[in-house]
C-alpha cells in the first residue's frame, strides 16, 4: 500500500462526500425487502409450473434458503473487512485485479440492472396496478376499470408502469438516504400488516368459501359463466399439466426448481454496496444477523404462504391458476395475484382494498432497489477514477447524483425495448440473474483467497477470529458457495427451461462483458495518458 499523499492523489478527492446515515436495522429492511416473498417470490412461484411441473416449491425454498447463509456469511465477511460503498467493485478490484473486478462489476450491478426496471414494471402492472382495477370495478361496477384491469399486461401497461418504477426510484434515491430509510421502514411496517391480514383472512376461510368466492368475482366483474373454479383445473389439465402437492418432497424435480427460486431469494446481499454509509458497518456478527435474518424470516413466511393456500385453495389450483395464465389458458383474465385471491374470500370492499393496497407496500419498498445499490457502484469506480469523474459527485444530502442518472435514462431505453420486444430483447432480459450470479461469483472467489490476498487487512479485522477446523470461516463458507453457484450456472446455460440457453441470450450477455471489457480498457489508456495508473489505484483501499 502507498503512503497517505499517495493515496490521496490517486482518487477524485479527499473523502468521498458520502453520510453513514443509516442503521443496521435499516441495512436489514433493505436486505429483506430486496429478497421480496409478495413481489419477486410469488412472481417467481408462479412460472414454476412452466419450467418443472412435478417439481416442489417448498423443497426448493428450503433447500436454497440453507445454502443462502453461506453467501450471508461471505458478504458480511466482506464488508467488516472493507466497510466500502462499492462493495463487489471495490473487493474484486482489489483482490482479483482491476480489469476483472470491474468487468464483472459494472456489467452485473450496471448493465443488467437496466433490464430489471421493465421487469419490476411488470411485477408493478400484474401486482398492483391490475388487482387493484380489479377491486375497484367489484365496488363500482364500472366496467372502465375492467378494461384497466385487462390492458394493465399489454405492451402499452407494461411501458406505463415500467416508467412509475423508473421515476419513483430516482425520486426517493435522490431524496437521500435518510429519507429513503423512512420511507422503507414506513413500507416495512405496512406491508408486514397487510400480509399478516391477507394471512388471517386465509386462516379463517376454507375451500368452499374460496371456491365461491373465485366464481362470484370472475362472473360479477369479468363476466365468465359456469364454474370458473372448474374450468381453470380442466384448462390445465387439458394443456397437459400435472400438479404436484405442496405436500409431495419431490426431491429430483424440485432441485431443477432452484435455479428459478433464486430469482427470489439470491439477494440477501443486495445492500452489500450501500455498506459505507451504514453506521457499525465493520461488526461482522451484527451484519450476519442482519442477512441471516431477512433470508430466514422470508423463508418461513414463504412456507406459512403456500401452506395457507394449499389450505384453501388447494397447491393443485394455485399451480394449475399459474399455468394456465401463463399458457395463455387463462379463465381469469388478469394474473391469479394471491392478494386478489385472498380477496375473493370477503364480501368487505374495505378489506379488499386494504389487501391490494397494503400488500402494495411490499413494492413500492422494494422498489429502489433497482437503482440504489448500483448507484454506489457506478460511483465507486467513478471515485477510482475508471469511470468519469463526473459520476462520482454527489449532492448535499450524500447522493451521487450523477450515478443516479446514469441508471434512469439506459433503463428507460431498455423498458422501450423489453415492452415492446424490439429485437426480442425480452428473451435477454432473462439473463438478469445469471449475469448478477456471476458477479457474487468473483465476490465468492474474493471471500476464499481473501485471507492470503489481503492478509494484512484481513487479520486486522473481526473476521479473522473465526474459523472452522482451522480453516478461515469465510473461506469455507466460500467454497459451499461457489459449488452452489457452479450448479446453478450449469443449469442455466444447460437447460432450455430457464430461456438463457439461446443464441440470443448468449450473444447478448458476451457483448455486455465486451462492452465492460473495453471501457476498461479505455479508461486506462486514458488515465495513463494523464499520469494516472489504474493498477496503482487498485492497489490501495478507497478513502471513506
């Protein structure tokens, strides 16, 4: 490492002009909302029956909830070790070597969270906007709002909402992260009601009562004669689909069910770059209570979840509802969203609109997270002077402003293309989570050689009191997490059902390490041009 003058003059300035403002537990919301059960996991649970029909949800959820403690404990490793905004960037750089570290960085935390804005705009359309037309059109009777309810799914409901997510989340990152810490306790608080009362409704109803239910609202609103109930099984059945019970352990066909439940549950980390400004950042047991935590509750509350509407709507309808939607097979015209249907089982127009409004805390909560993390990172290099240097000011209130924009506008342009599938860039936008899984990847590698690489700092910090047989603790845990990894980037580039293993997917996510590649490359002809050397930089820690 350099001296303190040196140090200094390799980054942009003194201090990165960035707040510790928040707590551990506001570190905790963040990472529970980000591995979301009412948004991300029920979205995701409902494509399982697509991709494996006699596999089993909660042997998948359990099974990959365990193995998700291993990163827990890696990432809180990480962070105690180097408490940095950045995190992956600045810990890849450092130990793998800067053009790696930031490859795999900026194209996972940059370029493939622009396609995640059009992906929570449709979890916005199907989750809120049309349960929520829905509802009204039951207490008005105004067949406007069915038609809202229906359009909300078109290319058009998708773009409208892909943009509400676009501009909420640069609204409350902006507003800083005193602020945004508000504002996600606010939706914590209330979301964690509104589920525990669609979880009591549940509770006391039963399967006459769902069933009576689900035909009265599908008549009275969407006009669907007959047994609505009925039909949806035989729509299933009849397109060839088997349900499984929940009940069922189902253990080979559930494991090809983890590589699309870690759409779910993969991001207890998500805060990892935001850990600069999180205040006892460096307390190693503090920070593993904090994920440990998020992926066990959410874990727990997903098994409570599929128990209650196996319950009463039974695991076989709840999978055939699914399938047959995603099938184009559909009885009920909108997405068979477990709010709604839990609304079906009460006559109360309040409590209904309760439901959906309450259980929409859970989204606009999680909301941020599509730019907030990535934020950090953008500035992060920017700070290193790889990226420009614009990208790493930051306003009164400790935002980097410019990093926010630079997320906002691509991922508008990539919602233009996902909504409307120019180019069938909706087939890209499934690489989302491999391209990320990727990226933990060379943290993953960074926990296990960590110990040698950066011996110094490493032995200097809480996490070098714990080990197992020996052996380093993070280093272990990083092994577990790496074959874990391993298999799951097998399946995805192996198996056709996960829709990455295409030409298009493959040549989109090769250009975007490319395109990482040489900006990279770039920058440091650049910089080097300027008297600035890159690998120098990467060889110091970044000034808090």
């Amino acid at each position: 490492m350099g001296t303190a003058t040196s140090t200094r003059d390799l980054f942009v300035r003194n201090a990165t002009g960035l707040v510790r403002s928040w707590a551990t537990f506001d570190a905790f919301i963040y990472s529970f909302f980000s591995i979301n059960l009412v948004t991300l996991g029920w979205w995701i649970f409902s494509f399982g029956p697509i991709t494996q029909g006699n596999g089993n949800l909660v042997t998948a959820i359990v099974i990959s909830s365990i193995l998700m403690l291993a990163e827990v404990v890696i990432y809180a490793g990480l962070i105690a070790v180097m408490p940095r905004a950045g995190g992956d960037y600045v810990w890849q750089t450092r130990v793998l070597g800067g053009g790696l570290g930031f490859v795999l960085a900026i194209t996972g935390w940059v370029f493939t969270l622009w396609l995640w804005v059009p992906i929570y705009g449709n979890i916005l359309a199907v989750e809120f906007i049309s349960p929520l037309c829905t509802i009204l059109a039951s207490m008005t009777g105004n067949h406007t709002f069915v038609t809202w309810a229906e359009n909300a799914t078109s290319n058009n409901g998708y773009m409208v909402a892909s943009v509400v997510v676009a501009g909420f989340a640069a609204l409350v990152i902006a507003a800083g992260m005193k602020v945004y810490a508000r504002v996600q306790k606010f939706c914590f608080y209330g979301g964690m009601l509104g589920l525990l009362s669609m979880f009591v409704v549940l509770l006391v109803s039963d399967h006459n009562a769902f069933v009576s239910g689900f035909n009265h609202f599908t008549t009275t609103v969407f006009g669907v004669k007959g047994n609505a109930y009925a039909q949806t099984v035989a729509a299933a059945a009849q397109a060839g689909f088997k349900p499984v019970p929940f009940t069922s352990a189902a253990l080979g066909p559930s494991m090809v069910l983890i590589p699309l439940v870690l759409f779910f549950n993969l991001w207890p980390n998500w805060g990892a770059t935001l850990y600069g400004e999180v205040r006892g950042a460096g307390d190693f047991r503090r920070n593993l209570r904090a994920m440990s935590l998020s992926v066990v509750a959410t874990a727990i509350l997903a098994l409570v979840f599929l128990g209650l509407i196996a319950r009463v709507a039974t695991s076989g309808f709840y999978n055939d509802a699914n399938f047959a939607f995603w099938s184009s097979k559909a009885v009920l015209p909108v997405w068979p969203y477990p709010g709604l249907l839990a609304a079906f089982l009460t006559t109360n127009p309040i409590l209904q609109l309760w439901l959906v409004l309450s259980l929409s805390l859970w989204f606009w909560g999680w909301c941020g997270t599509v730019f907030l993390s990535s934020t950090r990172v953008i500035f992060a290099a920017a700070f290193d002077r790889v990226l420009p240097e614009w990208a790493a000011a930051v306003t009164r209130n400790g935002v980097p402003i410019n990093a926010l924009l630079a997320m906002v506008v691509p991922a508008l342009v990539a919602s233009v293309l996902y909504c409307y599938n120019i180019v069938g860039f909706r087939t890209a936008t499934l690489d989302a989570t491999l391209v990320i899984a990727i990226t933990f990847l060379g943290s993953t590698v960074v926990a296990i050689l960590l110990p040698w690489r950066q011996k110094r700092i490493y032995e200097g910090s809480p996490v070098a009191r714990y080990k197992m047989a020996g052996v380093p603790l993070i280093t272990v845990a990083g092994v577990i997490f790496l074959a874990f990894l391993v298999w799951n980037l097998w399946a995805w580039f192996t198996n056709a059902a996960y829709g990455v293993n295409n030409p298009i997917s493959l040549w989109f996510i090769a250009a975007l390490y490319v395109i990482a590649l040489a900006i990279y490359a770039g920058s440091r002809v650049y910089r080097s041009r300027h008297g600035i050397n890159l690998s120098a930089v990467h060889q110091e820690i970044p000034i808090e």
